[in-house]
C-alpha cells in the first residue's frame, strides 16, 4: 500500500480564483516507510493570474513572478505525474492519497489533472488528511484516560507538530517543505508498521 504525501502551494485559497504555484509529492509504503518516487514542480502561470493573487497566501508561501515565470507548464506537468504514477503502479485500493487538508489540495490537484482522467486511470477516490488521524487518536486517548474532551483542539499541522514536541514548518512554505513536514506527522502519529530502524 502506497501513500502519497502531497502539498500545494497556490496564488490564493479560492479554487475557483486562484490557481496552483507549485506541487510536490513523495509516494511512500505505508508498511516501511520506503520512498518509491519524489516528485517536485513549480507551474508556470500566465501574468494575469499572477497579477490576481492573494497577498496573504504569496506571504506565506514568499514566491516571487520571476520564480512562478520559470515554471513549467501545467501540460508538462500533467503528462510527467501520470507517467510517474503508471510507473510504480498507483492504483485504487492499493495506494491512497494523504495531505494536511484535502478540500484544499484535491481542488487544485484536479484543476491540474481533472477527476474524469483520474478515474479513467483509475487513481485512488480517497484523500486523508492528517487532523483527522490526529484527531481520532486524541479523542480515543483522552477517553481511554477517563478525561473530558477539550473546548478547543487546535488542528493547523504547526499545532498538530507542536503537540507532538516537533518543529513547525519552516517558511516561506514550499510544497516539498510541507511534504517532509507532513511525512514527519505522519510517523509520529500513525507510524510505519514495518519500518527498518537497524539502519
């Protein structure tokens, strides 16, 4: 079983608006921990959509126009993921895909390559996100300690990493930043089952 630990970076949170500045991806066994495939992109945008971003999103991520000018192209892309993904083989039921907030990142995703080709190919349905797996084993924790649920449970991945006494995530954001921070929750939360420490 495969995951695919994904992060997006974007000119915006609007789906409908904003368009994707850069994606990356590690596809990893969930049962060792072994990295099959690394993928790392930066979409090159026309100035219009450039010039129609969000300022608080370009904060975070820092990207510059002469870094989103030397992009590549979405259809470049488009053709070099899904020649990645027919080469491990990614496929429904045998590989799932896992971000911080897949309403987030399944928008933009699709925009790049849409849901009719994913089927077609048939690519794995389902995205988890990480709160949710936190989110279920804090719940299940405090209810097997005998204690009262909390008011407020912070859900951002930095909270998530700061509960589990790691380091937030380095800024500006980069896709493959998130990725490796993402993958570092992952570990520290779920695990992998099978992974090899005598290395």
């Amino acid at each position: 079983m495969f995951g695919i630990f994904l992060d997006q970076e974007t000119t915006g949170l609007d789906s409908y608006r904003h368009k994707l500045l850069q994606i990356a991806f590690k596809i990893v066994s969930l049962r060792t921990g072994e990295i099959k495939a690394t993928f790392e992109a930066t979409v090159r945008q026309a100035e219009k959509v450039w010039n129609e971003r969000d300022a608080a999103s370009i904060a975070i991520n820092g990207f510059s126009w002469e870094q989103v000018e030397q992009g590549r192209s979405e259809a470049v892309i488009r053709e070099e993921i899904i020649t990645l993904f027919q080469s491990i083989p990614i496929k429904r039921g045998r590989s799932v895909f896992i971000c911080q907030n897949p309403s987030f990142d399944r928008a933009f995703f699709s925009h790049l390559i849409d849901s009719y080709t994913q089927e077609k190919l048939n690519w794995p349905y389902h995205w988890l996100d990480l709160a949710s797996m936190y989110w279920a084993l804090e719940v299940k924790k405090t209810v097997q300690a005998g204690k009262t649920l909390p008011d407020e449970v912070r859900l951002s991945k930095d909270s998530i990493a700061q509960a589990l006494s790691l380091a937030e995530e380095a800024k500006p954001h980069r896709a493959m930043q998130g990725v490796n921070h993402l993958l570092l929750c992952y570990e520290n939360i779920v695990g992998f089952p099978d992974i090899d420490v005598s290395n």
